[in-house]
C-alpha cells in the first residue's frame, strides 16, 4: 500500500513528460512555416532581373543602331592637265593677209555700200600717208608712205631695188601695174582727206577713189579695171 504513492508520482511525471513533448510539436511546426518566407525571397529574385534586361539592354541597343555611320570619304580629284598642241605652222608668206577687194566687182560694192558723191579732186593724201595723183601727165597712181611698203618679195625678185610693193601706177597699156619702188611721185600741194572720203578726177573721167582705213580702193569704169593699196595690195 505504501508503493501506491509512488506510482500515482511515476504516471504523473510520465504525463508531464508527455504533455511537454506535445507543446514543443508546435515549435516543430514553425520550421515548414520558415520556409515560405524563404520561398518568397527567391521570388523577388526574378522579378530584379527582368527589370535590368528590360530596361537597359533595350535602351543600350537603339543608341548604337541610330547613328548612321560616315559615307567614306572620296578621294581629292586631280584635274588632267591639257595635252599639249602641235605648235601652229609658220606662215609660208610674210605678206599681210589682203583686206581689200580682190576684182572689179567687189570695189564697186564697196563704193555702193558707202553712198556718198565723190569730190573731185586731181590729187589727195589720206590720214595713213598714202599719196594718189588722178590727173597728171607724169602718172596716174597710189603710192604708200614712205617704209611701209607691202612686203613681196616674190613679186619683186632679187633684182629689185626694194622686196616690198609701195606704189601702183596705171601703165601704158591702161592697166594697173603694182611696182616695187624706191622713188616718188608725190608732188606738194595735195589735200588731206579723211576715211570714207570718196574722190574723182576731174572731168568726169578716169579713177574714183575710195578712202578706208585699210587703205584705197581705185576703179577706172571706162574699162572696169583698179586695184586696193594698203595693208595689202591687188590689182584688177
């Protein structure tokens, strides 16, 4: 009876025992509720890297696609410098190009194209210095001034006194003859008359003259023929 006691104490310590193992299950419980918490925080992981690719790497790959690059630059173009040209032929000739009317024909249109009466005059000198003598028993003609002779030296020959034409004369035959002259036949006394003047011997006979800056132009209408002193010469 006496050990009665003692197993009521043994069963109550084993309850007490029991019951301290039941309130340490709850305890035991929280760890699983730990694990949502750490479940959650692998859950915000994802959610930080779709915002950093997102955001920048979008924004980083316009920037660089934009900006148009550089055409390349051509290289300086270098002008060709001219190919050389055959240097121009000498003339085969040293006598000036004839300016003047080469027939009968065309020194009367130039006396047409001028319109103006003549003067009548025996004798004139122009402004260049040309002297012409229209009526006169010694000769009827142009000479040039002094030194300015029209070169021919073909014309004149090795034998001539100069290798230039500075006179034309009508000769004997009634024609007009070009001639390389050394003397003269000017006499004093002739009037100066101006470029575009046209002249007549007296009488209503003989040459008209007509005065141009390149020089006379001469016609004898009673049997069409003349000739042009000047620059150049020709007779017709």
């Amino acid at each position: 009876m006496r050990r009665l006691p003692h197993l009521m104490l043994a069963a109550l310590l084993v309850f007490g025992v029991a019951a301290c193992g039941d309130d340490d299950e709850p305890s035991g419980d929280a760890t699983p509720s730990d694990t949502p918490t750490s479940e959650v925080t692998t859950s915000e992981t994802p959610s930080e890297t779709p915002s950093e690719s997102t955001s920048e790497t979008p924004s980083e790959s316009p920037s660089q696609t934009s900006t148009p690059k550089p055409p390349p630059s051509q290289p300086p173009t270098t002008a060709l410098p001219p190919e050389p040209t055959a240097p121009s032929q000498p003339p085969t000739s040293t006598a000036p190009t004839n300016p003047g009317p080469t027939t009968y024909a065309e020194a009367l249109a130039r006396f047409d194209a001028r319109g103006t009466e003549p003067a009548t005059m025996k004798r004139f000198r122009t402004p260049a210095g040309t002297y012409c003598l229209l009526q006169s028993d010694f000769a009827i003609g142009c000479e040039l001034d002094s030194g300015k002779g029209v070169p021919a030296a073909d014309y004149c020959g090795p034998d001539g006194p100069v290798d230039s034409v500075g006179r034309i004369t009508y000769g004997e035959a009634g024609n007009p003859v070009a001639e390389c002259n050394s003397d003269t036949i000017r006499e004093p006394g002739a009037k100066l008359v101006g470029d575009g003047s046209a002249i007549a011997a007296p009488g209503g006979g003989g040459l008209l003259c007509l005065v141009e800056d390149i020089g006379v132009t001469c016609v004898d209408k009673s049997n069409q023929t003349g000739f042009y002193l000047g620059t150049g010469y020709s007779v017709f």
